[in-house]
C-alpha cells in the first residue's frame, strides 16, 4: 500500500492528453522538417521542342518521366493556360512545326507553376540538358493539338501512369517518417498506461490463490491509487469475512460439546433397549463435531507455500496405502512443480485416494501439465456417481447414501476438504464418470 506522504502520479485523463499532445506536436514538427529541409516535389515538365518532336512522331528518351502519348481526335484540347504563357508556347510550336499559330491549342493547368522553388529547379535541370531557361515549358498535365489538313487534330499529352506522384510520394514519406518517430514513444506510453492493470490482475491471481497475500503495492495515477486502495480493503474485509465465519462455526462446535457431555451422562439412566441406541447416536455427533473443528481449524490455517513436485507426493502416498493393503498405482508422467502448502495438498490427495479404494475397490493416479495447470486424475473401479450428485458430493456433511454406516459412508467432509484445498490454491475439481466404468477425480492446480 503507498504511503501517505507518496503522491500519485498523475492522472490517466492527464496521461492520455499529454500522449494526444505530444503526437501531434512531433507529427507536425516531422512535417515542417520535411517541408524545409528537402526539396520540393517536380512534376514531369517538357520542353516546347520535345513536344514538337512528339507531335511530329519522332520517339523520344524520357528520363524520370512519362512518355509523351500521340493520337488523333475530331475535336482539339481545351484550352486551360493563361493567353500570355499559351501564345508563347503557341508561337514556338507553330514555328517548329511550320505551321500557322491559329492552328495550334495548348491546354494546361497554369497552378503547377505556383512553387517557385520548383520552377527554378526546373529551369536548372533545362540548362543542364542544352535547353534555354527562359524558354517555356509544358508541366503535366497538359494536352497539345494541332489541326491537320483534313480537319483532325494531332494531340499529345503525357501518359496515365499507375505508380504514384511525387507529391503521392512525399505524403506517404511523411506519414512513414511521423509513425517511425512516434511508434518508441507510444509504446513507453502504452507500457506504462497498462502496467497496472496487468499487475491488477496478478494480484487478483494471487488473492484467488492465496488469501493470506501481501496487500498490493502499486505505483501510477491518482485513478491506479484508488483502486489500489478498493483492492486492498477489499482484500482485508473478505480475510476478516471468512475468519468471522470460520470462528463462528468453530465456537459452535465446541460448545455443542458441553450438552453432549451431559447427555452422555443421562443416557446412563436410560432403559438397555434404548441405552445403545442412544450412545451410538451421541459418538456419531461427536465426531461429526470433531471433524468439524478439524474442518474449519485447517481452512482457518495458513500454511506454507513451498515448491512441491506432485509426482513424488503422489507416489509416497500411495506407498503408505500400499502397505496396508490397498489397491493404488501411479502411472508415470511429467514432473510437475508448484508452490503449494505440503500438509494442504497431501490431505487433498489422501481424501481422495481413501475414496477411491474405499468405493472404487482400487486407485489408479497419474500427473501431467496442461494449458498451464498441473493436472492430477485418479481414477477407481467402482459404479460412479449420477450426473445430479456431481457437485452436490462437495458440500459439506452431504452422505450420497445416508443409509451407510460411519465406517461405510464417513462424515461427508472428505470432498468438501478436497474442493477447499484446490480452491485455496486457485485451482478446482471435478468428477466424470469413465465410459468404461468407475469415477475419475480431477484435479486442477496452477503452476
């Protein structure tokens, strides 16, 4: 539990905006970065000879660009550039191609020339190949024509490409850039935003396992705080819950033993067909007294966790059994270890083996791992139990068949110890009857 004078740190709702605000503050900081600091995007530009050149079919080498396509239509381009720049381009085709202005449309877009910056690397890039900078140039997407002797049009304009643009391309770098950046920050965020709950929840394990467990001491926000808090009260009012009862029916059980004792007494005075009856009846009570302070004194007991293999506990039990004359047998399987209470477990294990041998005329074990869990089956010979008394059997002083005597049917604590046991370690028990007849035992522990 955190000290007083500790303060949570934080808040989840602070912790959150503060991860919200720091993405997008890195984003845009990678994003004026790019911007800056590397060149802008150059769309596929033509000189006016390339196009005169296309226009005329002769092929062309277009590096880095899309090729110029060349067809003929009914009807020319569109116009779309401003008169000053379209004349231009106009006037270098019309005397390129010998042919009279008026004869020549050149459609365009004229935004594309917005970015100076492009402009002039652009233009650099002409005066490296031989052209004049001043010249005009064609940036895609335009579309020229040019108006043949029969009526047609020669058009020409850049080919559809499939792959992306450079602007295309420089968003997605962007976005690769933002997400490479953030991905160690989001997840040191996402680390430290769920390590609570998983410790949560191992601590929640441990509770199921061990009722006796240290409190939880768990450090994060003020909302991780209080529920730290809620947690350990909880803890703390369910041990002081379940020692209550237990007390509670401890105490009447030993003091139930005092009018049994004065009717011990009285019996003395009774007629002989009666006495033995009687007697019979109070030893009956007496043990079941007995085996009830046994009951709620070792549920009561906090034992000792200490690694434990199965296997070996298992294959001592049975050799104590054996040496009595009981049937039992331990097939081999894993070695399994677990952090158990000793004393707890081989009451589990003789509870059940005594049941085995004792209804089922033998006892057949064997161990082995699953899906986390060490698993212990113990099988018998015997005639199983109906599908209705499947759970009913592990209450406490519940006799299937009441008509048995003490040395025949027992008290009815023996499967009510086993399932306390196995829940008091987290695990369970359950019974099946075998297609082949007899009851199978199984029992559920986590490593």
């Amino acid at each position: 539990m955190r000290p007083p004078w500790v303060r949570p740190e934080g808040t989840l709702f602070g912790k959150l905006l503060a991860l919200i605000g720091l993405s997008l503050l890195i984003a845009q900081a990678v994003v004026f970065f790019l911007i800056y600091a590397l060149p802008p995007p150059i769309p596929d530009f033509y000189q006016v000879n390339e196009v005169a050149q296309a226009l005329q079919g002769e092929p062309q080498t277009y590096v880095n660009r899309q090729p110029l396509e060349l067809r003929t239509s009914a009807t020319p381009p569109e116009p779309g550039l401003p008169l000053r720049v379209d004349g231009a381009i106009r006037d270098q085709l019309a005397r390129t191609l010998h042919v009279s202005p008026d004869r020549v449309v050149v459609g365009g877009h004229r935004g594309l020339f917005a970015d100076r910056r492009a402009a002039q690397i652009m233009r650099q890039r002409v005066a490296r190949q031989g052209g004049a900078p001043e010249d005009p140039l064609l940036v895609k997407p335009f579309e020229v024509g040019v108006r043949q002797d029969d009526g047609s049009w020669r058009l020409v304009r850049p080919a559809t490409g499939f792959g992306p643009t450079p602007w295309q391309q420089r968003s997605v770098l962007w976005f690769v850039l933002t997400t490479l950046v953030m991905a160690p920050v989001a997840y040191e965020f996402a680390r430290r935003l769920s390590a609570p709950f998983r410790l949560f929840a191992e601590a929640a394990e441990r509770l199921g396992r061990d009722p006796g467990t240290q409190p939880l001491a768990l450090k994060g926000a003020a909302e991780i705080d209080v529920a730290v808090r809620a947690f350990n009260n909880m803890q703390e009012r369910l041990r002081r819950y379940v020692a209550d009862r237990t007390a509670m029916v401890g105490a009447i059980a030993h003091d139930m033993r005092t009018p049994l004792t004065r009717l011990r007494f009285r019996v003395e005075s009774a007629p002989d067909e009666l006495r033995a009856k009687m007697i019979a009846d109070i030893d009956q009570m007496e043990e079941m007294i007995a085996a009830a302070l046994t009951f709620v004194r070792d549920a009561s007991r906090e034992g000792e966790r200490t690694p434990l293999e199965l296997s070996s506990l298992l294959e001592s039990l049975c050799d104590e059994m054996a040496e009595t004359g009981a049937d039992t047998q331990v097939e081999r399987g894993d070695k399994v270890v677990l952090n158990g209470d000793p004393l707890a477990l081989r009451r589990l294990f003789t509870n059940v083996l005594d049941n085995a041998v004792k209804f089922g005329r033998r006892a057949r074990t064997r161990v082995f791992q699953q899906s986390g869990s060490a698993v212990v089956e113990i099988e018998d010979d015997g005639p199983g139990i109906p599908l209705e008394d499947y759970e009913r059997v592990f209450e406490p002083f519940y006799r299937r068949e009441p008509s048995r005597s003490r040395q025949t049917g027992g008290i009815g604590l023996g499967l009510a110890v086993v399932r306390s046991v196995a829940r008091g370690h987290g695990g369970d028990v359950s019974l099946f009857n075998r297609a082949g007849g007899g009851l199978t035992v199984r029992v559920h522990l986590p490593i």
